[in-house]
C-alpha cells in the first residue's frame, strides 16, 4: 500500500504575496518613467481590482462586471489550444488595467510587468511555518506518506509574431511556474512536482495525469488531497481521494461541501492521516 499526501502549492504550502507583488510591479512601473505616477497608481489599483472581482464572480459575490466581461474578452482571443481557464493571466490584467486607465500596452509589455509581478511572488513565497514544522515533526519522518505537490498554471503568455495579441505555449508557461518554486517545498517534496500546463485543476485529465505520475492504484492505496479553493482543489478527484479544505483565514464557512475534512492549520495532519490509513487497512 501506497501513502499519497498531494497538496496544493500557493497558499496551502506556500504563502502568495499578492500584496508585496503589486509593489514590486509598482516599482517596475516607476523604473521605467514612462507613466504618470497617477496613472501608474491606477493602473495598480485596477489590476488588483482584476483579481478580487474575478475571484467574487467564481464565489456567487458581486462584482464588476465591466472589469470581469473585459477580461473574458480578452481570454477568448489568447491563441491557445490548452483547455485552460485563461481570465487568470497577469499578463491580461495588466492589459485590462491599462485599458481602463486610459494606456495602451503592448503585449510586450504586459509579458514584462507579469515577470516582475511573478518574480516577487517567487522571491516572498515561502513555505507557512506549521506546513515547514510538519514536516520537519517526528511523526512525518516516522511515517511512509509521500508528499506531492500540485500547483495550478501561472497561464504565462507571450506575444503573438505580429506582437498584437498574446501566445499559451504550455512548456513556456509551466518553466516559468517551476522556477518561481520555493527551495524548501522541492527539497521536502523530492521534486515531486505536477504543474497545470496544457491542464490545470479541476480538469479531469489534471487529475488523471496526476493518478498516472504517481501509480496510484484506489484498490490499494491511500491518498488525501489538501487545498484552499474547495471548487478547483477538492473538485473531480480520482476515485478514493480524501479531500481536505485548509481554510487558514476561515472564509468558506459553510461553502466547502466538497471537504470531508476542514483543517485551519497542518497542526491537525497527523490525526486526519492515522484514522485514514487506518481506514483504508481496514478495508483490505
């Protein structure tokens, strides 16, 4: 019998500096004296304004939906033949940011500003400390669970050859995720690594992807998944799959039906994970 222990990456294992990104890309702003300060200011503004409305659309909250219908707009003419949900693109907030402040940006330039926006989230993001004493706890070095990290796609875009519009190109795109990953998670991680690129969760192919790299076989093995966004990290699982909601901030409440389990912190871990393994010995 086989333990899986796959996790999400950004904000379950690791924190994601939204905040710290949008000064670095701020600053990026700055350097290049292109821009007003007042536009540069906007143009932050409305770029995070991007990310909460697209995220209060996904939650059934209120939103704008001048910023949200751009932004769809504008995934529809990405030239891409992946199955992905491309209204989370840096590159197209950046885009629709400047659109709404009254700036033209290039493709070219929205690629440069998304860098400088994910290099921060790269250079910040480290692994939380209860997930780092985890697994540095006695109890995780005593056990056979074996840890697998997920993450979804960073949707990384390129111009077109005509530098008009934006490129996906998977392999472009999933370098550029991998190597904004922590030291520390590929160290406990083995480099046990699986990236959203050409599909990303909850797609069922992701999870079948995942289910293959790993030769899990649901007849005979063990395996839980951990996430903070219950509709695309505990959505669609392989057969057998005990999903687990991290909620840290305790936001979902009574939205998470998909979680059989809801953990603030991996303090809790080790309990969850005897009573299934202990389920699953049963069952043979």
């Amino acid at each position: 019998m086989q333990l899986f222990l796959v996790c999400d990456m950004d904000m379950t294992l690791t924190s994601f500096k939204h905040p710290l990104a949008l000064l670095k890309l701020k600053t990026f702003l700055d350097s290049l004296a292109t821009l007003s300060e007042s536009s540069t200011e906007r143009i932050i503004h409305s770029f995070n304004d991007c990310r909460e409305n697209l995220q209060a659309k996904d939650r059934g909250l209120p939103y704008d939906q001048k910023i949200v219908g751009r932004i769809e707009a504008m995934a529809h003419l990405v030239q891409s033949k992946a199955d992905l949900d491309m209204r989370f693109s840096r590159e197209l907030w950046f885009d629709v940011a400047s659109h709404f402040v009254g700036e033209t940006a290039l493709p070219q330039f929205a690629v440069m500003a998304a860098g400088a926006y994910w290099d921060a989230i790269g250079r910040f993001g480290c692994l939380y400390e209860d997930v780092e004493e985890f697994f540095a706890s006695p109890w995780w070095q005593a056990n056979s669970w074996n840890l697998v990290a997920v993450a979804s796609s960073d949707l990384r875009l390129q111009p077109t050859e005509d530098g008009k519009r934006f490129v996906y190109d998977p392999e472009y795109s999933c370098f550029k995720t991998l190597v904004r990953i922590p030291a520390s998670l590929r160290q406990i991680a083995n480099n046990n690594l699986l990236i959203g690129d050409p599909v990303s969760k909850p797609h069922p192919d992701f999870w079948k992807k995942l289910a293959i790299n790993i030769a899990y076989n649901p007849e005979e093995d063990a395996a839980v998944m951990i996430g903070d966004v219950p509709n695309i990290d505990l959505t669609g699982l392989p057969r057998g799959f005990v999903p687990i909601l991290i909620d840290r901030d305790k936001q979902w409440s009574g939205e998470a039906k998909q979680a059989r389990y809801i953990i603030h912190s991996f303090d809790a871990l080790p309990y969850i994970l005897e009573e299934i393994e202990a389920e699953i010995k049963e069952r043979r």
